[in-house]
C-alpha cells in the first residue's frame, strides 16, 4: 500500500480492519430501522501490469430479436432452441430453462440430448433431469474450455440482449419472467462452499482529474438501439445509495454503491456440472457439422444450447458476435469491492481479478468475430485504475 493511500485510509477511518459496511441504529421514527453505514478496510488494487496473467475474448451471441427459444422439427426430432442470450446468458439461464424445460417435455417422450455445455447447456439439462427426464450433454466443448467460461461474471440480464426495434411485442414479458426466475434460483448457489454465486458492493466511481472519459476499444459504427429495461425489474436486486467522501478513499467527485450478484464462473460451472453427473445424466464428447447429423441421436427430443456456435451449426446468420475481452489480474482475495470507473469493470473473483474496458457505448465489439486478445486494451485500463490507488 502506498504511503499516501494508506494517510487517506487512516484519515477516513479506513485504516483499521474488520470494520463493517452497514450497522443499524434505532430511528427517530418509532417501529422504523434507518440504516447507518460505517467506513469499511479497502485493500487497494494492484493495478501494475505484470499481475496480468491471461487475456480472454469472447463472442457474445446477440440476436436483435432476443434469444432463440422455440421448438421445430428437424428430421424426425423436436429441436427446442436455447441460444442468442447476448451478454446475458449467465444471468438469464435459469429463467431461460425453465420455458426450454417446458417445451421440451411437452412433446411427450423423456430422453433428451441438449447440446451445449456452456451456461444455458448446464442449467437446461439439469432442469430436465430434475422434472425426471433422461438426459445427455453432447459439446464440443466443456468448461472452462466454452466461451461462458469467459464471462465477466455479473448480473446482467438486459447487456445486448435484443435490439429494441426488432423484438415481439412479448418480449419484454417473457424477458422480465426469465430474468426474475433465473435472480431467484441463482440465490439456491449463495452461501454454499466455493461461494459460486456472492453479492459485492460495487463502487461506481466519478470525476475527479483523472477522470478523462470511458476507456476501451473505440465502437463500432451504426447503432442498434440495445433493449432497455426500463423500470421492470425495479425493486429486485438490493439498491445502490450516494456514499460520503468519509466513506471511501478514492479520489473522484461522486460516489455511488451497491450490492451487485456476482458469479465466481469457474466454481459455478463446475458445480452444475458436478451436480448433472451425480444425479445421473451423462455428458458426451462430440462436434456437430450440420443439422442433419442429429439424426444419429438416439434421442427423439434435443435441446439447441450452442450459443454462437449456432450461427455456424443452424447456419443462423441472425447471431452476430460482439467481441469482449477480459483481463485477469492474479487473485487478490483482500480485494472484496468490485469497482465501475471510466466504465472499466473490475470485479474480485476466486480465480482472479476481472479486468473488463467496455469502451463508450454497447456498440464496442459489434460485428467483430475476432477473438485475438489485445494486450494494449488490458494496459489502458490497468493505466485508468492506477489513479485511483496512487
Ligand atoms: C467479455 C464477456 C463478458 C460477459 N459477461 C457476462 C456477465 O457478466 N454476465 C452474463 O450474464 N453474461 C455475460 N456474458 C455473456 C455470456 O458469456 C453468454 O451469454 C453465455 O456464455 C452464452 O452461453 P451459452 O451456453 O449460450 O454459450 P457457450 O458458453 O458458447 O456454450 C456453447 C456450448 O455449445 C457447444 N457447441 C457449440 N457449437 C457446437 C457444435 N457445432 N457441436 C457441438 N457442440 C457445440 C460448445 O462447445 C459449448 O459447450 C459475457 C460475454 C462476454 C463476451
């Protein structure tokens, strides 16, 4: 820790440890709890560029209509489609399975293959499993070799999800559905061993000298009119609240915080799969090249979970990759805050620290197939977090 930090810690009451986030005091109003926060310890980030220890990319697969869910049939199966959840496929993941699940066994037969291991793959296949189907993962690829192993980790249910303009007019209901069930379930994975699923405070952090703008790829051209929310999920996930200068020890003019639901996607994956396989479902090795070959499957009913593999396998030029790189910085477990600054998202995982530049607008990446990682972009916003420690 710097000399300076550690001046600016003891002098907000930061110095020393264990102090908590929030304590309660009776309110002047009776039968009323008003909440007062107390200064927390914040071990400061060590934002040199020789912690980096790998740079991940990955195609996020957006569909302006929203994510594919429907049944069709190819050959002789009932295909039910699980794919096109833009940047929010571990966030949506339940909700989204909870309708495949319905789908798929409304068919009548019980042997399923869902293809796809990544998170909609998981979290379908065990959802089948437990309403008593038989069921097998066919994938390419398992974790943590899929791209949802290369999540941010955060909920996020409305990143790229659909574009305004060209989604049915029941989307917006079946989205609130999906993302209210899957904030539910993923609350079965709090407190359990390996903490796969955790609430952080996030700092949003603003102004000051430093403060120069967003940092990140610059965006592409065009806009697509991303799907906003809006107010819908109001009133679901814990608030964030104006914090005091005495409260924090960075240098910027305005500070807001938050409980944000996290996601540590190594353990998360790995439990799920765990889970599939002890209850009886089974996970097989393999590459589909075209539709046609689902036929070999001895599964009447199979469940499309190929993510942006989908554009190439259905050939669903409706999927469009947009790129996102992450740099992780080696695991600093005194690091308990996560952090929005210059819109570069920092978020303190089990298996590292996630580094994340979205640049100015949600069209960053837009289009861009290329999973080259980019040293330079993981620099710059190590460089825009230096400040803030200094
Ligand atoms: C940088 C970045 C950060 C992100 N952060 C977040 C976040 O914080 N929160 C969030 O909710 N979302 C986030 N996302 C989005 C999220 O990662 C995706 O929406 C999600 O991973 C999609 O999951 P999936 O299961 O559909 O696809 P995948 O993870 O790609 O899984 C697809 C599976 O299908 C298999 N497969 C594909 N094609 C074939 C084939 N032809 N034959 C056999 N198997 C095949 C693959 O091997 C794999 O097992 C982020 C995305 C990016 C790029």
């Amino acid at each position: 820790m710097t000399a300076q930090l550690h001046r600016r810690m003891v002098l907000t009451g930061l110095g020393a440890a264990g102090l908590t986030g929030c304590a309660t005091t009776p309110s002047p109003t009776p039968g009323l709890i008003r909440p007062t926060f107390q200064p927390r310890a914040f071990a400061p980030l060590i934002t040199h560029p020789g912690r980096i220890s790998r740079i991940t990319v990955c195609t996020r697969p957006f569909r302006a209509q929203g994510p594919r869910i429907e049944a069709e049939t190819v050959g002789d199966k009932r295909v039910v489609h699980n794919y096109g959840h833009g940047g929010s496929g571990w966030s949506l993941s339940w909700g989204s399975a909870a309708i495949v699940r319905e789908l798929a066994l409304e068919g009548g037969p019980r042997q399923i293959a869902v293809i796809g291991c990544g998170a909609l793959g998981l979290t379908s296949a065990l959802q089948l499993l437990r309403a008593g189907a038989q069921v097998t993962i066919y994938a390419a690829e398992r974790t943590p070799y899929t791209r949802s192993a290369r999540a941010t980790g955060v909920w996020s249910p409305d990143s790229r999800i659909a574009a305004e303009a060209s989604v049915s007019k029941d989307f917006a209901d079946r989205w609130e559905a999906m993302s209210r069930r899957s904030w539910q379930d993923h609350h079965a994975f709090l407190g359990v061993d390996g903490d796969p699923v955790r609430f952080i405070d996030q700092y949003n952090l603003r102004g000051g000298s430093a403060d120069t703008g967003p940092v990140g790829p610059a965006p592409e051209t065009g806009s697509v009119g991303f799907f906003r929310s809006g107010t819908r999920l109001n009133g679901l996930a814990p608030w964030f609240r104006e914090v005091s200068k005495t409260e924090h020890p960075f240098p910027v003019e305005s500070v807001r915080c938050g409980p944000v639901m996290t996601f540590n996607v190594a353990e998360y994956a790995r439990q799920l799969t765990e889970a599939f396989l002890l209850e009886g479902g089974r996970i097989v090795q393999r590459t589909f090249n075209h539709p046609s070959e689902l036929a070999t499957l001895a599964e009447p009913v199979v469940v499309n979970c190929t993510g942006y593999g989908a554009r190439a396998l259905f050939r669903d030029q409706s999927v469009t990759p947009v790129r996102g790189q992450i740099a992780w910085l080696t695991p600093q477990p005194e690091v308990t805050y996560a952090l929005w600054y210059r819109t570069i998202n920092m978020v303190p995982r089990h298996d590292g620290i996630v580094i994340q530049a979205n640049g100015s607008s949600q069209m960053v990446g837009y289009g861009v197939e290329d999973e080259t990682p980019d040293r330079d972009e993981a620099e710059r916003a190590l460089e825009a977090l230096a400040p803030l420690f200094a």
